[in-house]
C-alpha cells in the first residue's frame, strides 16, 4: 500500500440518482437515470475504522461497520490505487428502495467510488471511464451504473478493454413514472430464471426494438409502446412476479409503455405526457391487488455529483 495521507476532517458530499434498467428490450444494455436520490457525507477522522449512520431506506437493516457496500466501493477504490482507506465516518441519506429494480445496488456502489474520488483529489485522477470500470467490477455489469454515473439514458457494452457508455439526452417529453410494491425482489433470481438461449426470432425482435427505443426516447416518444416490447426477459421472470405481471399486461392493454424495472418487482411506465402518468396511476389503483406507491419522476441528466465540504466542516 502507498502511505498517502488525507487531512483529518476531509469531507465530501455525493448525490446519485436512482436508475432504472433494460426498458423492455434492452436487457443489460439500456439504463435510465430517474430524478430520485441517496446522498452521503463522508468525513476523514482520526481514529481507524469506519462507522456508517443511515437515515431512510435501510435504517436498522443494513451494516454500519466495514460490511456495507458503500464503505466496500470506497475501500475498492482506494485498493484499486493503492492507497490505504483512511478511517471514515459517512452519514447516508437514502430514498432508493431496496430490493425493488431502482438500481439500489449501483447507487450504492457509485456513491462510494465518488466519495473515493473526492477524497482522492490532488492524490489521484480518477477520470470517469475510471469510476465506470471499477463500478462495474463490483456489480457485475454496467447497466445500472452507467446512468447513475453520466445521468440520462445511457447504452453500456463491454469490451476487453473494460465497460463502455454512451450517454444521450432523453427527449423532453417523455415522462416517466415509477410503480413501487410493497414486497421485494432478489437479482440473482430474477437472473436465474433466464435461458441460456432464446429463439432466433425472439433475438431479432428484440433488436429491433432496441433499435427503436432509442429513436423513441430520444425523438420520437409517440413510439415508446411499440419500442417498449421484449421477448428477452421478462415473459421468463414472470411467475416470479405475478402481480407486477398482470399489471403490465392491464397497462399496455390500455395504451401505456409498461415494463419491468431492472429485476423488479416495481413497474417503469415511459409516458409520452406528464396527463398520461395521472391515468397511468388511476389503473394501477384500481387493478392492484396489494399496495402499490407511485413515483411521477423526472429523468435526471447530471448522474452523480461529489461535492468537497470545507476541513471539519459536515454539511
């Protein structure tokens, strides 16, 4: 390890977006960032370790010592260069559910590999193809932490090189809304429930639709409906999720570009109005079974943010 030492009382502050992934067809490639955010204030102290204080989602659930995945993404980065992790303390302020296909994971995960890049300012240069690929070496692809890194919609493929995005700028009326159950959903079983191969038919039609879901987010939203159909992914996870099921089939049955959001259990409807989003809303409060919370958000175009504090000073 090099022996570089940061200022006791060095702090910064990170703000990442939520992020939702496939959007229908683009399985493991396309990715959204969604105007919802955790936030967290990391601070160099004198005394080794780390203690993490969490407020909102994961309150009382999830580690406070050197177990949770944003002190591990910290300590990765800082691995990655060989710097020793100095001892932290880091108040997390989290709004994404977890367990729910909101990119959770991602957002934890770019969250400490930012604080480490704010940290590590004037020690190193970590450009953002640097944040891209030690982000996607601890979540294993980079769907998810692509928008929540470079904001808007964004295309990730890997190469033997590393991970690779193109970020593009969602045309302005598309108007997303989020549908939140209560229950959760695990990604290794979502994962699990897919075929090794699928139909050669079922693959053309997918990347023709993937094809034109860029086209429709970008300058054609009026197409989001037809661009929004998969036969990839999300017919084999659906006895997984039945009620989110159901209400897909009811939502585009009525007209709305209804999809799974990343691994689910939550529901990404892509409206081309901001008016479609309240009816969107009004059949999913008559259909559902069980409890459903409904986010209208904003599509974020600025990804995560890292922000110095002042020495000894906590914002």
């Amino acid at each position: 390890m090099i022996n570089r030492t940061i200022e006791v009382g060095t702090g910064v502050h990170v703000k990442v977006p939520a992020t939702t992934a496939n959007l229908g067809p683009g399985f493991d490639t396309l990715g959204l960032a969604l105007a919802y955010y955790d936030e967290l204030d990391v601070t160099v102290r004198e005394e080794p370790g780390v203690h993490v204080d969490v407020h909102g989602v994961g309150e009382g659930q999830v580690p406070t010592d050197e177990r949770n995945l944003v002190v591990r993404a910290i300590k990765h980065a800082f691995d990655a260069y060989g710097i020793e992790m100095p001892g932290l303390d880091i108040v997390a302020r989290n709004h994404i559910p977890h367990g729910r296909g909101m990119g959770s994971s991602g957002a934890a995960i770019v969250a400490g590999i930012m604080a480490a890049k704010g940290l590590l300012e004037g020690i190193v240069e970590m450009d953002a193809q640097a944040v891209l690929t030690l982000a996607t070496q601890m979540e294993g692809h980079p769907d998810n932490v692509a928008p929540a890194i470079f904001g808007g919609l964004t295309i990730a493929w890997v190469t033997p090189e590393g991970p690779r995005s193109k970020k593009l700028i969602v045309h302005r009326g598309v108007s997303p809304v989020v549908f939140v159950p209560e229950h959760t959903m695990s990604t290794a079983l979502a994962r699990s429930l897919q075929p090794e191969s699928v139909p050669h038919e079922d693959a053309i039609f997918n990347v023709s639709r993937s094809a034109l879901l860029v086209a429709a987010l970008i300058q054609s939203p009026e197409l989001l409906l037809e661009a929004t159909e998969d036969k990839l992914h999300q017919s084999y996870r659906a006895s997984a999720m039945p009620e989110t099921d159901q209400l897909i089939r009811a939502l585009r049955d009525a007209g709305y570009a209804a999809v799974v959001s990343g691994a689910g259990p939550s529901i990404l409807v892509l409206c081309d109005e901001p008016q479609q989003r309240l009816e969107a809303t009004a059949l999913v409060e008559r259909e559902a079974l069980t409890p459903w919370q409904s986010l209208m958000l904003a599509v974020d175009f600025k990804g995560a943010t890292v922000v110095p504090h002042p020495v000894g000073v906590l914002a």
